[in-house]
C-alpha cells in the first residue's frame, strides 16, 4: 500500500512538472514569436527606407545626366557654329 503511495505521488510529481515545463515552453516559444514578428517589422521598414533612397538617388542621378547631356550638347552646338562661322568667311 505505501509503495503505491509512493509511486502515485511520484508519478503526480513528474505530471506537475510536466504540465509546468511546457506552459513555460509555450510562453518561451510565445516571446520568440513576437520578436520574430517585431524583427520582421524592421526589416520591412528598412527595406522600404532603402528601396524609397535608391529611386530618390537614381532620379538625381538621371536629372544630373540630363543636365550633362544638355551641357555637352550646347558646347557642341557653340563650337559648331563658330567653326561654320569660320569657315563660311575664310
């Protein structure tokens, strides 16, 4: 009759343990979900930042190319002319 006692008290033991380490399994596993998810916020948030300065720096980049191209083709056109200049008078 104690040896059943016993045993059954054992076997409650190691129940109540049991129950006790997965609730707290459950909550770990519960924390790293929400910082998973906070994590993958950011990252969102810094793809978005990154994704939004690469087309402003792009633009910039094609207007100062267009602003070039513009620049060369007056110098051009200016030599151009006075080489005709020249060249019709002389």
């Amino acid at each position: 009759m104690e040896t059943i006692a016993f045993v059954q008290g054992m076997l409650s033991v190691i129940g109540v343990l049991m129950v006790g380490g997965m609730v707290w399994a459950i909550k770990q596993i519960n924390d790293l979900k929400e910082s998973t998810q906070i994590i993958y916020q950011q990252l969102d948030n810094i793809h978005a930042e990154f994704t939004l300065r690469v087309d402003k720096e792009t633009e910039e980049l094609h207007r100062a190319l267009e602003r070039l191209e513009s620049d060369i083709n007056s110098e051009l056109d200016s030599r151009f002319d006075k080489f005709t200049t020249k060249w019709m008078k002389g």
